[in-house]
C-alpha cells in the first residue's frame, strides 16, 4: 500500500514481492468440514521463501527440488510446507490457528469460543486474533524478553506458558511433514524469537528426527524485496501483474 501511494505521487511503477496472500494451497489444505467455508494462504510468504531460496542456495540447490518446512516464529507465528519451490499448506497465524504467540491465540476449541464470545464480543476476538492474544492476554504484554526474563526466574506460570508455545510449534511442524510424507530436505527456523536458545532446543529435541533443522534469526524481509526489485530494473527478470483476482476459483469438476 505504501510502494502504491509513492508510486501515484511520483508516477512510478509500484513492485512488492510475496505478500502474505500468496496462494500456492494444494486443495486438501482448503476444504473445511462447513459448506462455503475454505482455509485460505495468510502467512509470512515474504520471510519464508526468502529463507527457503537463501537455504536452498547454501547447500548447492534450487528452491524448485527442495521440500522444507519453514517456521517464522516471532509475534506472530506460522509454519508452512514448501514442495518443489510451492507453499503447499501452512497455518493462518492471524486467523486463529497454530501455536499461541506473543500477539495471537492460535488454536482455540469452537465451541469454546463461541463462550467467551457470549461474554465479550467479535470485536474483541478479532483484535486477540491478530494483536491482543498470547502474551499479551495471559500477561498483559508481547514482549518476549520480559516473559524470557520470568522463565529465566522460574516462575512457574511463564514457564508452563513459554514451554506449551514451543510444544504447540512443534505440533505445527510435524503436522507439515505429514503434508510432505515425510520427506523433507530441512526445517528452517527463522524469525525474532530465534533469538532465545531454549526456543531452539525444544523443537530440535521433539523435531529434529524428521529432517536436519538449520537457523535463521531475524528476518529477510527487506532484502528479498530490494534484490528482487533490483534484478527487474536491471533486466535480469520479469516482473508480474497483480490482478486482483483470487488464484484459486473453485474445486475443479465439484461443486458445494
């Protein structure tokens, strides 16, 4: 939105690179048990294929005949399966699936929900989807360092909630193998919270059987989009049109 705004004040061409919409969702990871309601690609494409293709470079290969799992774990979290240089399936972080993080509820029972609804609102369950959830519900704050800090004291409520987040991630991440029956040439983790050794730990003590796992602190956001960008003025690729237009139209031959 911003490179769009800059682009009508100064007649630019306007380029982003993998937003979070990016839909490569094979159709089992669509389907949902209501009629008209499907899972829909909300993610951090931008960060997690930046990785895979930085991971896949490292080790003399082609994103395009790799298979990782890739794992942003930050404020918000989300694990994706990547099959052959396409995010097959992954969890929507923002949405209200996967692991609980500093900012957002991640798994909640149904019914459970529609409780707490009976007490509160939509409104409120919207914002704890997205930015009140986590942390900042059962501590009245996102910042991991403090509840770090907590876990480092032993306090027996941070340690309980900082070591189901690191439980739940792992789940996601063995729920991704499944999708690539197993065969995965890496789990990349990547992200802000890398930053805290225990985080890594734990999912290499329940994970680390499925395939190599491999680090990647922080983000690499803002370079995928610089280089990406440069590669299109230098005319070294092409740049695509967004059209606005949903990828994915419907299940081929079956109607609900």
């Amino acid at each position: 939105m911003l490179a769009w705004r800059f682009a009508q004040e100064y007649g630019r061409e306007a380029y982003t690179l993998n937003p979070t919409n990016v839909d490569e969702y094979c159709d089992y990871a669509r389907l949902t048990g209501i009629r008209g309601v499907y899972r829909v690609s909300h993610s951090h494409v931008l960060n997690q294929k930046a990785v895979a293709e930085t991971h896949a470079k490292s080790i003399g290969k082609r994103y395009e005949d790799c298979r990782f799992i890739v794992a942003h774990i930050d404020g918000g979290i989300t694990v994706s399966a990547h099959d052959h240089g396409r995010m097959v399936d992954g969890n929507m972080g923002a949405d209200g699936e996967g692991a609980f993080s500093p900012t957002r509820i991640g798994y909640v029972p149904v019914l459970s929900l529609l409780d707490y609804i009976e007490a509160h609102s939509i409104a409120d369950v919207r914002r704890m989807c997205s930015r009140s959830g986590g942390f900042v519900s059962l501590f009245g704050t996102s910042d991991s360092d403090i509840i770090h800090a907590m876990v480092d004291r032993g306090d027996k409520k941070a340690v309980l909630v900082w070591n189901t987040m690191i439980y739940q991630i792992c789940k996601m991440i063995g729920e991704m193998s499944t999708v690539l029956c197993g065969k995965v040439d890496a789990i990349l983790l990547t992200g802000g919270l890398m930053r805290f050794d225990d985080i890594i730990a734990g999912i290499r003590e329940r994970c680390g059987w499925i395939a190599p796992i491999h680090i990647y602190p922080g983000e690499m956001e803002q370079e995928a989009l610089a280089f990406s960008v440069l590669k299109v003025l230098r005319g070294e690729s092409a740049a695509m049109t967004y059209t606005g237009k949903p990828v994915w139209q419907g299940f081929e031959g079956v109607t609900f």
